[in-house]
C-alpha cells in the first residue's frame, strides 16, 4: 500500500490481511487513515498497521466525475511525489479536496485548483497575477506555454493562436462551469505533459487524468 | 527432507494454491497418497483433463472447454440481458445464486488508475460488440463496490448509454448484517439507497 503524509510525503508499506473481506473496505483510495509503519531498517519497505478515520469512497460511488476526479488525484500523486519526502501544503490541499467529494458542483474547480498547486508544488507554477509582455494586471486571457505566464489580449497580438486559453475560473474568477474547468484542465494539462513529466523521466502522465478531463468535457458538451 | 523428492515437490505445488500453506499441503498430499486409487489417481487425470481443454470462452470470458461456454451456447440465455462482472470467481458467485436467467460478460478486471490499467486491457470493446450482436436490452452492472469498480461500472455505462437500460446491483447491508460491524462507507451507500416500505 502507499499512503501520502504530511510528514513523510509518499511512504509504501505492506498491510498484512490488506486484502481481507475486514480491510478491503478500508483500504480504498481517498481513505483518511491513521498509519504506524515499523521495519527493521530505515530503508526495508516495512509494515503498517491501519486504523481508519474517514472512508471517502462511498461519497463518490454514484457520482463518475468525483470518482473519475479521485482516480485522477490519487493516480497523480503516485506519478508526482518522490518517496519519503515530505510535501504538507500539497497534502493540506489534497485532504481539503477529498473533503469536497459530496459537493457535486464544486468538485471540478476544486479539482482545477489542486491541480494548479500540484504544478506550483512541483515547480511549474503558473504566474497568472499579471501580463508577461504589458506587465497589465487586467484582460489577461492566455497562458505562455514556456513560461506559464499569464497574457493579456493586447499583449499576445498576433501570437494569440500560439498560446493556451486562461479561463476565467483559472484566475478564481466567473462561475466555473463543467467546459471551462475543461478547458482550464487542458492548459494544465500542458504543464502536466510538457514540462513535469519530462523532468520525471518523461513517463506518461497517468491516463486517469485523461478519463477525468474527457468525462468533464463530454458531461458539459 | 523427510519425504521423497517427487512428494516433497508435489506438496510445494500444492502450497501455491490459495487457501493452503506448507502445513495444509502436507495434510492434503498425505491424504491424496493413502488414498491413491479412489481420489489421487482420478484427480489426477481429470487434472490433466482440464489442463488439456479448460480454455476461455470466446465470447464472454468465462471458463469453458469449449470455444464457446455453456452459457452462452444455451438458448434460454439469450433473453437480452447481459451480466458484467470483473472476474470468472464472481460468474460463478452469481449463477450459484441462482437468480440471473441471462449471459455474462466478464471484464478480466477493473480500471485502475494506481495499477495503471486502463479500458484497453479489459474486455470493454467485447463487450460493446455483443450490445448489437445479440440484441441485448439490459446490461447489469455487477462489479465490485470499489473506486475502481464503481469508476469501471460508471465508463462502461458512459460507453454504452443510450445503446441499452443500464442498471447496476444495489449497495448496503448484507442479509444477517447488522450496522453496528458495518463500516461507515457501507451505511453512507445503504443510507443513500434507502426505499420506501
């Protein structure tokens, strides 16, 4: 099992009876619980012993996009985080974001906000405060897919059609409905593909974000 | 080493199957070998049998000895319902029941984002084919009440909605459970699919 701590970050340990009809319930992605890992040595894989606090599972059972969304966050994590260092503001943020599961029509900005402090985590933040070519502060509507800079209208000239879309709901603005969270995704997505991934050994981003942001773009079609 | 070797390596195979140990082997072994002419040597050879014949069934992923399955070469099956499940273990689990008149179709597994298995390595695109092959009017949804599960259950039914009535098997309490050794995630689910009396 890997579980993601404030303190350790991401840590692996083997459940002894894991996939018992006792611990199977319990050990599902998204679950808050409470670990003790013990091993011999500080490098073995070692063992934990599981006590569950919150099971998140069942708030997102009728639901395909908080399920798609969950998949997609934990399937990150996996692909992001080193083992074993910590990383507790992006921790702070994924419980805050599981926490959202039950409330439908939040959980894709939620989501698009994570993701955005995943990158930042990660260092591929995107500075969205203010135009990279005008320095303007308003009417910023694309990203720079180099820098991830913000870009104003004026400032992207005839350039426009080479840079990403900045959603309104990328800089917390307007109502964030399902096709622009899409849209925002696709632009982090960017980020994701062309910039992390290649400085993790270019392995392919995880295809349950893929899922997520397809499921999102179809339901808002 | 206190057996020969050939029951010696008899017993370490036997060890390997799911459910038994080293010690449970032995007992298993020891009982086989007093008993060589009723139980081993016809286990034996219908061992041998299955390992020559037991193969997947072509349309449903079952287990058969033929290309196709007893399910699905039997005419009263086609009543145009179709039972998704994610392993032959819940095929079996089902038809023990007793209650399910229709076909199967068996995934080979669940989408899983941790372990990296996405809708090409399951049987999903068989299983779009046979909506229009057989005439099907229902599938049931029947895979396990897991993210993964739940997550598979929920792609399939985007792939085929508006194709077939989809529906999926009820989630709660277990006959003779009792909510106090519930989890909470089994209640919230049972809670949430409440019905009226």
């Amino acid at each position: 099992m890997e579980v993601f701590t404030e303190t350790q970050g991401r840590h692996a340990g083997v459940v002894r009876g894991g996939a018992s009809r006792r611990m199977a319930p319990v050990l599902q992605p998204g679950a808050q619980l409470d670990v003790t890992w013990r091993a011999r040595l500080a490098e073995h894989i070692g063992a934990f012993t599981v006590e569950p606090l919150r099971a998140r599972a069942a708030l997102a059972m009728g639901d395909a996009r908080a399920l798609a969304g969950l998949q997609s966050v934990t399937a990150l994590l996996a692909f992001c985080l080193p083992e074993r260092a910590p990383h507790a503001a992006l921790y702070r943020r994924s419980v805050a974001l599981l926490d959202l599961l039950p409330e439908r029509e939040l959980w894709p900005l939620g989501y698009l906000q994570w993701e955005l402090a995943l990158l930042a985590e990660m260092g591929f933040g995107l500075d969205l405060s203010a135009c990279a070519v005008t320095g303007a502060t308003g009417d910023l509507a694309f990203v720079s897919p180099r820098s991830g800079r913000a870009v104003s209208r004026a400032g992207a000239g005839d350039w426009a059609d080479r840079l990403l879309p900045l959603p309104p709901c990328l800089l917390g603005e307007g109502e964030a409905q399902d096709a622009e969270v899409a849209l925002a995704l696709g632009t982090t997505g960017h980020f994701l593909h062309h910039h992390l991934a290649p400085h993790l050994g270019d392995r392919p981003v995880p295809e349950a974000r893929r899922r997520f942001v397809e499921l999102l773009a179809r339901r808002a079609a | 080493m206190t057996q020969p070797s050939e029951i010696e390596r008899l017993i370490e195979m036997m060890a390997k199957l799911p459910g038994l140990g080293p010690r449970s082997a032995r007992r298993a072994v020891l009982h086989l070998v007093a008993r060589r002419d009723a139980q081993l040597a016809p286990l034996a050879r219908q061992m041998q049998l299955v390992a020559d014949t037991a193969r997947e069934c072509t349309n449903c992923g079952n287990i058969g000895t033929a290309d196709l399955c007893p399910i699905c070469t039997d005419p009263r099956r086609a009543n145009g319902q179709i039972c998704v499940v994610e392993t032959v273990a819940d095929l079996w689990a089902m038809e023990r029941a007793s209650v399910f008149s229709g076909r199967y179709h068996v995934l080979g597994g669940t989408l899983s984002a941790l372990d990296a298995i996405g809708p090409e390595e399951l049987r999903i695109p068989q299983l779009v084919a046979r909506i229009d092959e057989e005439a099907v009017r229902e599938v049931i949804l029947a895979l396990p009440a897991t993210v993964d599960g739940q997550t598979t259950a929920h792609y399939i039914a985007d792939r085929l909605e508006e194709r077939v009535a989809l529906t999926s098997l009820a989630q709660g309490v277990p006959i003779g459970g009792e909510l106090d050794f519930l989890d909470d995630g089994t209640i919230t689910a049972a809670l949430n699919a409440r019905k009226p009396l």
